[in-house]
C-alpha cells in the first residue's frame, strides 16, 4: 500500500505544473512522500527558472509537520541526521526571491534531501543527477530519467549525469 501511495504521489508530481502562485495546493500532512512531492515540485519549478518562495515556504511547513513515530527505523535514522539541515536550506530557500540564492540553498538541500529518499520504498525510479558546472558540482533528484538541470534551467538544460537510479 505504501509502494502505491508513492507511486501515485510520483506520477502527480510529474503532472502537475507548479507554479510558486500554486503553492496552496500542497498537502501538508507531514508524511515523507508528501516531502518527495515537495521537494520534486520545487525542483520542476527551478527547471522553469521561476521563484520558489513560496514552495519553499510550504515545503517547510510539511517538514515541521513530519511525525517521526510514524517512520520506520531506517527512516528515523536519516530523518534525525538530516532534518535540521533540511529545515535550514528551506529557511532559506523560502526567505529570498534571488533565484541564484535558491538555487544554491537547493544544492544544499538536494544533498541532506538525498538519505532520507534512499530510505522510502519506490514503485517507479527516482534518479540522483549530477551537474558538474553549477559551483563545485552539484545533486538532485528526479522522478525523470533525461536531465533536466535545476540549475541553469534553459540556459543548461541538458547539463548533467544520472550518477544513481534509486529503486
């Protein structure tokens, strides 16, 4: 039941179209596939190069709201590893409107997001991508197999490697 409610969650995340005005649309129930959802619909909208305060801002309050009694083990583990930083990266990602700002909190949220995916059952793949040229090098995660960099959105599109196929 649970591989199904990802999965489903999944597929409407790829559907729909996310637009920061659209950001009362999110569930915030404070399940960890509803912070998959999240995270791909700010991912989407980076893609887009439109603002994601607003998402951001959202996404946070469905973190706030994670209950981890109702995680497994394994997810408890990276919740509590992860969580604070989760929390900072959307603090900032949600307290500016400079997208190269949000862009660089995503990096970083992209990489503390990235345990706690590894722990959630998948019907459907997700993918862990790489863009050598943003900074240092930078992560995220998709639902899609081709790239479609978060990054540079038009400029780079293309721009990136799957390194990972999560399962």
């Amino acid at each position: 039941m649970k591989t199904l409610v990802v999965s489903l969650l999944l597929i409407t995340a790829v559907c729909i179209v996310p637009q920061a005005t659209q950001s009362s649309t999110i569930q915030t129930t404070g399940t960890l596939e509803n912070l998959l959802v999240n995270y791909l619909q700010i991912k989407n909208t980076l893609v887009k190069s439109q603002n994601i305060q607003s998402l951001s801002a959202d996404f946070l309050k469905t973190v706030k709201a994670v209950n981890g009694q109702n995680l497994s083990e394994k997810q408890k583990k990276a919740w509590t590893s992860s969580s604070a930083n989760i929390i900072k990266d959307l603090e900032g990602m949600a307290a500016t409107e400079d997208l190269e700002k949000q862009r660089k909190h995503f990096a970083s949220l992209s990489q503390h997001f990235y345990p706690l995916v590894k722990t959630m059952e998948h019907t459907t793949p997700l993918y862990y991508q790489y863009c050598p040229m943003y900074g240092k090098g930078a992560y995220w995660i998709s639902e899609l197999p081709n790239i479609q960099n978060p990054y540079f959105g038009n400029q780079m599109l293309t721009c990136g490697s799957t390194k990972e196929t999560i399962h």
